[in-house]
C-alpha cells in the first residue's frame, strides 16, 4: 500500500487529508511540526509528502524540509500547500524541488488529481531510471565448475545482507560482474548501482568526482556516492584511490554522511560498499600506500574470484553465450563451435581472463565465416602448423631433441593441458585422451608429472607398457 505523510501544523486539515486519503486506498502518517517529520521520514521514506508551508512552533519552515528531503531523498514527490501562498512562495517551492503547490481552501478534486500525477511521475522515474541502469548490462552468472558454483554459494550468502563486500581476482575474470548479481539479487535492487574507477579517475578530481560539488553559477551538483543513495557503491580497483580520499572516504563510512565541494550542509547518503581490487592489499598498506583502517572498513566480507584457468569448463558455456549476444547486439552470424575449436579454447592460455576469451570470441565472429562451425584454425595465434604438403613444423627446440626425449616433452605437455582442461579430473581426462584411469596414472608418474588426489583411482594398477 503507498504511504503518504502528510505534514501540518493544524490538526483538522492534516486530518481531513487523511481521511480522504485512506478512503482513496492510501496508507498515510501524520505529523504536526518539522519533528515529528522528519522522524518520520528517517523511520520509513514515504512514496509521497503534502506539505504546508508555514509550520507554528517548529525548527524548520515547509521550505527547509523540503530542501533537506530533496537533498537526501530525491525521489519523494512533495506536494506543498499554504493559506497564505503567493507566487513568489510557489516559485521557490518549484525551485527548491517541489512537485506542485495547492493553496488552501483547496478542491478535493483538486487535491486528488495532483496526488495523483505526482505519483504516477515518481513511478516513471523510477522504472527509467532502472532501465538506464540496467541497460546493455546483464547480471548472469554463467558456469557449472567447481569454481563457479563456491563463487556463486558465497554471492548468493551476501546478497541480503548490507555488509561490505571485497572482491578479490586478476583483471577481466568477472569483478564488477559478481558485484552486480549481489546489487540484483539484494533488497536494494531497485536502488542504483553506481561503479567509482578509481584507476581512471584522476587524483586531483576523485573527491569532487566522489562528493559533488556546489557553485554559485551551476548550483549543485550531484557526486557519485549521492547518486548512488539507497543502492549501492562499488569501487573498482579501489587500491588505486589516492590516499586523501581514502581518509574521507574512510569517515563517510563511519558517519554515512559528507559535504559537498564548495558547500557547507551535511548530505546524508545510505549506501551499501562493494570494493574489488587485483592487488595484494596487505602489501600496500605495508607500502604506506592503503590505509589500514579502510582496509579493515571495506574488507568485512573478502570474496575471491578465480580466474579464467581455475574454470576452464565453463569456457564453452561461456562461449556461446557470448556468440548469442554479439548475435542479438551486433547482428554477427549465430555460429557453433567444431570440438576441436571447443578443445583448442579450452586449452589455450587465457592472461585476460573472461575479458580476453569475450574479445577472442568478437573478433572471431568480425573476421571469420559469415556461417558454419566455428574451426581451431580461426582461433587467434592457432593455426595450423602444416606446409603446403600437409608437413608438420615443429617449433622452439623439439626439432633438435631425440625422438625419445621429444616424444616425453610432448605426452607431458599434451597431457598436462587436457588435465587442466578438464579441471585436475582425471577420469574425464582419461576418457577424452582414450586411456585407462590407471593407465594414465602410471603414464603421468613416469612423465614426472603431479597431480592432486582429485578424480584418483584405487592404487592397484596394471604394471603394463601402456603404449
């Protein structure tokens, strides 16, 4: 039910509001002074405030509520009404934000139509607002591998919470991603979800950038942490922010309240922080340059996110995915991929993480085959190695080894990145490389290559040459 509080110093007008608002459906609150308003505001934002002006025996007039309110809760429509309204009092009331002004003795009718309209344009805002967030943005969490599944178990913990959250993994292996399935899965998913580059935000501009400013010639202006007011913050790569703003940013967690540049008024803010970073934090706070103490503010729930090489099962999920949105963004051919293809991705080196595989993907689909599957030879730095007579080229130095030790170099290579390929599970290796579990065991023992106990068989293994 939408809640209005409807704010007047004499008793039968706030009443009769009431009333004729309730019979309207609406649930509404009621408050005599500038007191008992505001905590009612602090208590519960309402969806809509009706305002008078003049207040007897209050703090504060219906002008300083109404800039107060504006600053720390923009989204209230607020409605004033005044017996003794002019222009010029309806002209400052329009200016400091109000949505409209009725004079007392007002229409019913009157009333309704506006209350009406005014909620009808908040809800407006709201929806466009979420659309503009959301965006050519998607929150999916794709992926079924060991990995995947204890980032996501850990994600999903924290989403309902209002604790801090760190996340913590090289570059391009999915950050900002994972923060914003916790934005999306909160209780503050219909709040904004504003991203601070700390990297790319220069030093001398952060805190303006941060806080806001306030002019005389452009009046005030909006920082990123007052835009981002009952959603959430996130701060990417935030061992990048200067030490300054780290001291402030610091207390703005402590007291959820700062002052704008150039300006004097406290701006109250509710936010929920989530920080990544691809640096060893604890190094730099030994270095002098990340602060200890916000390191210990920001770091309450520390998240991992592992890198595209711990989940290189995932890579053909991900991969058509990625095919499927290029195909609906870009119009680039809807292709498939040859298991050679699938195996090569799943085994190639990936230092750029899920960012690199999505670039591969795009540039594949730019510059390949208008249709058909997806070949290995298309893959970046992957072509085949063969001259014109289909005659294999050996690279680096395995044309200058004997035929014993070169035959070594490659089954441990080969083995090694099928292995990985298949997450350390050597059942599955062993199925793909067609060779028994224990086989492949004692192929590996000889090859001096180890392993981890996952996916291991029973010690009693056959003592034959397996080749």
């Amino acid at each position: 039910m939408t809640n209005i509080l409807i704010t007047d110093d004499e008793k039968d007008i706030r009443e009769l509001i009431g009333d004729i608002l309730r019979d309207e459906g609406f649930a509404v609150r009621l408050a005599a002074n500038s007191d008992e308003c505001m905590e009612a505001i602090n208590a519960e934002p309402p969806a809509l405030m009706i305002l008078d002006i003049w207040l007897k025996d209050s703090r504060m007039d219906g002008i300083d509520i109404l800039k107060t309110v504006k600053r720390d809760n923009p989204d209230i429509p607020i409605v004033i009404i005044s017996g003794h309204g002019n222009i010029e009092i309806a002209v400052a009331a329009i200016k400091q934000g109000a949505y409209d002004f009725i004079e007392k003795p007002f229409n019913i009718d009157q009333l309704m139509v506006v209350v009406s309209r005014a909620m009808e344009a908040s809800r407006l805002r709201r929806e466009n607002a979420d659309l503009r967030r959301r965006d050519g943005v998607t929150t999916d969490m794709l992926g079924s591998s060991p990995a995947f599944r204890a980032l996501k178990s850990q994600l999903e913990k924290v989403t309902k919470s209002n604790g801090r959250v760190m996340l913590t993994g090289p570059a391009g292996s999915g950050k900002e991603m994972a923060a914003r399935f916790i934005h999306t899965h909160s209780n503050r998913a219909s709040g904004p979800f504003v991203s601070v580059s700390s990297a790319t935000v220069e030093a001398e501009r952060m805190e303006e950038v941060l806080f806001g400013r306030e002019t005389t010639e452009r009046g005030v202006e909006k920082g990123l942490l007052e835009q981002a007011h009952g959603g959430i913050v996130y701060f990417d790569e935030v061992a990048d922010m200067p030490p300054g703003t780290q001291s402030k940013i610091l207390r703005v967690l402590t007291e959820q309240q700062f002052t704008r540049a150039g300006g004097a008024d406290k701006v109250r803010v509710d936010l929920r922080v989530i920080s990544s970073t691809t640096r060893d934090l604890r190094a730099e706070i030994q270095a002098g340059r990340f602060r200890q103490e916000l390191y210990d503010r920001l770091n309450v729930v520390p998240i991992p996110v592992p890198a595209l090489e711990e989940r290189r099962e995932d890579i053909p999920e991900l991969t058509r995915y990625f095919i499927e949105g290029f195909h609906r963004s870009q119009g680039l051919p809807l292709r498939d991929l040859t298991p050679e293809a699938e195996a090569m991705l799943q085994t190639m080196s990936w230092p750029g993480n899920i960012r690199q595989l999505r670039n591969v993907i795009e540039r594949v689909l730019i510059l390949g085959e208008s249709g058909g599957l997806i070949e290995a030879r298309e893959l970046p730095g992957q072509e085949m190695a063969t001259e014109t007579g289909g005659k294999l080229v050996l690279g680096g130095g395995m044309a200058t080894l004997p035929l014993r030790e070169a035959r070594e170099v490659f089954e441990r290579e080969y083995l090694l990145t099928q292995i990985n390929r298949f997450g350390g599970n050597i059942s599955r290796t062993a199925g793909f490389v067609g060779m028994e579990r224990s086989a492949l065991h004692r192929k590996l023992k000889s090859l001096g290559v180890v392993t981890s106990a996952k996916g291991r068989g029973d010690e009693a293994e056959d003592e034959g040459d397996e080749e």
